[in-house]
C-alpha cells in the first residue's frame, strides 16, 4: 500500500504562474532545465541532495521562484520595454504583444549603440558658456515693494488665439501692470471659437506657481477685491501695436487711478520688443518660470517625452499642415490637384482668412520662404541634415490635411515616428480629448524636452520652444532656411551629394546657437533671452 501511495503522489503535477516576460528572457537552456528532469550523475555532486528531495513540490516551487528571480534581473527591471510604443500610422489596431515585440526592436538600435545615432545630427551646438541670469537692479527692487502692496489699481485683460499665442499675450499682461503699478487678476482665457475650448487659466497653467514665482513683482489676484467688484472698468479696446512704456502710462495711469480697473483686451503685439532692460527680464521671468503648465498637463507630457527618451535621443517636429494653415498662408500642400483645388476654393469663399501677402502669387510665396515645408520637403532637409533613418521622431501639431498619405514621405523614410496618440496608453488623453489648448500644451512639453527640434513653419509654437531651448541651454533648434534652400530643391538635376552639401552650409548657422537679440530690431527677447536675460564670463565668446 505504501508503495502504490507512492506512485500515486508521484503521478500527481503542480502548476505555478510565470509572467511572460520571464519566460522570453529566459534563455533555451534554462527552459529545458524546467521543462525535462536532470539525469542522476554517476558522480557525486558538489551539493549533497538527498534522492527524495527532487520529490517535494517545495523544491520545485523554490526553483521556479529561483528562475524567475533571474528572469526579472535580466529585464533590468526596464518597465519602458513594456510601454505601448507603436509606430504611425495605425498603433490602435496592434495587440499588447506586438506592441511590446515593436519596443524590443527599436531597443536593439540602442544597445549596439548605433554609431549613426550618436553622430553629427544629435551634435549640441556649443552655448558659449551662456546662463539664466535675472538680475534685477537696484531701482527695480526699491519699487516693488511699494507696488506689490498697493490696493488701489487693478488690470483685468483677456487674451485670445491658441495656447502660444495666449502665452505671449499673459506675459504682457504682467508688464503692462507692473508699469502701471498695478495688481495683475488671472488672466480671462477668450473661449476659442474655432476649437470651442472653455479652458480657464488654472486649467491649463499651475496658478499657486504663477503667483509665487512674480510675488516680488506683481501681486496677482484670483478674482477683484470685494471693494471693487461693482466699479465698472475702463475698457480700452485699440491698444496700437507696439507701443512703449511711456504710452502706457500716459494712456492708462490717469484713468485707471481714477476708476481703479482697467480693462484690456487683445494685446497680441500691443506692446514693444525694445523695453528697458528690467522690463526685458520680468518677460523671460514670466516665460521661462512663472507660466508652469498644470500638474495634470505636466505629468502626461513629461511621461510621454520619457516614453521618447527610453528609446534614446530623439526629434521633435512640428508639422503646419493643417487645412487652415495651407488657406492662412496662401500657399499649396502640392499633395495632388484635388487638394489644392479645395483649398483654393476656400481661400475664394472666405478672402479675410489670408494673413500672408495677398498681392503674391503661391509660387513667389513659395520662393520667398512664407509657406510651410510639406512632408516630402521636411523629409529631404532632415537627409541632407544627416538624420538617420533610425531616428525617432515626434511630430506636434493638428491632423494634416491629406491623413496619412500627407505624412507618407516621412514615415517611408522615417519608420520610426510617433505622435501623444502612439505613445499614451489606453484612456490617458480620453480627459483632454476636447481640449485642444491642453493637447497643445502636451505637444509642447515633449517637443521642448526632445534633442533636437525643428518647424516646418514658423509660428508662435515654434518661437516660445526656441526660445525656452536657448534659456535652458541652447539645446539643437533647426530653423529651415526656407528663402535659399528651395531653389535647390527645385534643381532636380544636382547630384545628391552636392546638395546635401549645399543644404548643411546654409544651416551651419540656424541650429540654435546663441544669438543677439540685438543684432536685429524688433525680435523678442522671450525668443532671442540674449543678452538681457542670459550671460557668461567668458569675454572671449562674441557672437
């Protein structure tokens, strides 16, 4: 009986759970080992096992844990292999598995270091040395005690356009008051009537931050005091572009003194590039510091710019592909005669959408560098630039015109490439999905974050990420020099090595080097922070 009980037991199996990621990195050995029993070595062992201890289920269950133990050391417990990190165009349709073998690929790329990704094109441009430097004066000092504490005089504003084109306006917003002397109330964010975003101010940028980071420069209130709550505010609505800080005062002092609110609206370019150098430096305090995105926006953006690190350096671009941009600027996607005629169509329809010289025809424009690089375009600069064919791509912006045969230059050429759709796990945009400001803000927290950076067009996106590069270190920043290079690319006829040649000169000085702002009227220092808000002790740099 004892003998048969034996058998019995001996016949009877148990199972345990093993991840498979476990399983895959475990090597065909180690499975075999678990899979087929081991001959007894007529030897004898270096460990003494007792015969019937390969019996008990404990043994086995403290292998297996052993196994896997060595299964989990060898993923170096990297959960980013595990992350969905799909390539466009159509990420969705992919299984979990397929998604997780696509990351194994793009990893091979990074453990053989391959020598094309760490070469020239990932090459930072030298920042001579040059840092943040906000350093008030001493009469700037001196005033903003008095103006943080005074109760009499509030700015109301409200700003329009998208999420750029509001920063700018905000930053403004908070010099105009601190030139009147007066307490800045958060922002009104003017409902977009294109997009029908509600966004309000603390929805989209950290308030708490907002006002601790200028508590010394002006005080920003959430709301008008009860005390001034009923006064009806003095409303200006043709503030002249450009205008200086004397303007302002003797435009606005009197009268805001007297009725105690002034409200301002559409101040996009109101106010002059050329301020006096404190002036100067509250915009780049402003920009760079006190505008913090939302700690939801954040931390989204900040996840799917790692999900884009994990995989090594990559490039960011933002695509201005978008119908409404192809109508704006007068000019053709050159996807196909049915799409320009569309476009044409609704340029006729509807005359006041052209912003770029209307006495100009598409190919002048063209020529004289006012229209956006299409895809096939940007792929042909990117080449002659030295970009890999390995190189991760992240693209911004809103869904071309064309789809995906739009896109279809790049991504042949260009296999890895990805937007916040591919890289977001199921459910994580699904908040912002209606949101086209927070979606925005996504778009600009990894194109800021990535190696290099590069626009198909400029735009107010575009200016605020140079800019927030160049205070951060001058990281890369390609600007297509749109005006001398297409002529070449017109030339059908020149061998690729000469143009490629061609093309690298005429940008050897466009990748984000510092620049003056100075060396060139009316540019933006929350664009060009030199020299005002940044500078260096090294006195043999000039530039």
């Amino acid at each position: 009986m004892a003998k048969s009980k034996a058998i019995s037991n001996a016949k009877k199996q148990s199972y345990i759970s093993v991840p498979s990621q476990i399983i895959n990195s475990l090597s065909s050995s180690s499975l075999q080992s678990l899979l087929v029993s081991p001959k007894r070595s007529s030897s004898s062992s270096f460990f003494f096992v007792n015969k019937y201890s390969c019996r008990s289920p404990r043994v086995w269950l403290f292998a297996l844990f052993l196994f896997g133990l060595v299964g989990m050391l060898r993923l170096g417990w990297n959960v980013n292999t595990l992350i969905p990190f799909s390539p466009y165009p159509n990420p969705c349709l992919q299984t979990q598995q397929n998604i997780e073998t696509t990351g194994q690929k793009h990893d091979s790329s990074v453990v053989t270091a391959n020598h094309e990704e760490l070469g020239e094109f990932w090459k930072q441009p030298d920042g001579m040395g040059y840092r943040p430097c906000l350093d008030f004066s001493r009469e700037y000092r001196r005033a903003s005690e008095a103006i943080v504490k005074d109760r009499s005089k509030y700015l109301l504003v409200v700003v329009s356009g998208g999420i750029s084109q509001q920063r700018n306006q905000i930053v403004d917003a908070v010099v105009i008051a601190r030139i009147l002397g007066a307490a800045l109330v958060v922002p009104i964010l003017q409902v977009n009537v294109i997009w029908g975003d509600e966004s309000e101010f603390s929805d989209i940028f950290d308030l708490a931050h907002f006002k601790s980071v200028l508590a010394d420069d002006v005080r920003i209130l959430s709301s008008l005091p009860s005390t001034h709550v009923m006064t009806r505010p003095v409303e200006e609505r043709r503030t002249p572009l450009h205008v200086s800080p004397n303007w302002i005062r003797s435009r606005y002092l009197k009268r805001i003194n007297r009725e105690g609110v002034l409200l301002l609206r559409g101040l996009d370019s109101r106010l002059s590039k050329d301020l006096p150098p404190d002036l100067q430096k509250l915009r780049c305090k402003v920009a760079f510091q006190a505008l913090k995105f939302a700690p939801p926006i954040l931390e989204l953006g900040n996840k799917l710019a790692q999900r884009m690190q994990s995989k090594g350096p990559y490039l960011a671009l933002h695509l201005r592909m978008e119908k409404d941009v192809w109508v704006r600027t007068g000019c053709s996607p050159g996807l196909s005669q049915e799409y320009d005629e569309l476009i044409q169509d609704e340029r006729r329809r509807r005359p006041e959408l052209l912003t770029s010289k209307s006495n100009m025809t598409y190919h002048e424009r063209k020529l004289a560098g006012l229209c956006p690089l299409n895809a096939f375009e940007v792929t042909r600069l990117l080449k002659a630039l030295g970009a890999p064919r390995s190189a991760r791509i992240y693209w911004a912006g809103g869904q071309p015109l064309g789809g995906e045969e739009a896109l279809s230059p790049l991504t042949r050429e260009f296999p890895h490439f990805y937007n916040k759709g591919d890289l977001a796990l199921p459910g994580e945009l699904e908040p912002f999905a209606k949101k086209s400001s927070f979606m925005a803000a996504i778009d600009f927290i990894v194109s800021e974050r990535s190696d290099v950076f590069m626009p198909s067009h400029g735009g107010n996106m575009g200016h605020a990420i140079q800019g927030q590069r160049a205070f951060s270190g001058h990281k890369k920043y390609i600007t297509p020099n749109k005006r001398h290079m297409l002529p070449y690319f017109l030339n059908s006829s020149m061998p690729e090595a000469e143009f490629n040649s061609i093309i690298k000169e005429l940008h050897h000085e466009s990748l984000g080097q510092p620049e003056l702002r100075s060396s060139k009227a009316g540019r933006d220092v929350t664009k060009y922070p030199i020299p005002e808000c940044m500078c260096n002790n090294v006195r043999s740099h000039s530039i």
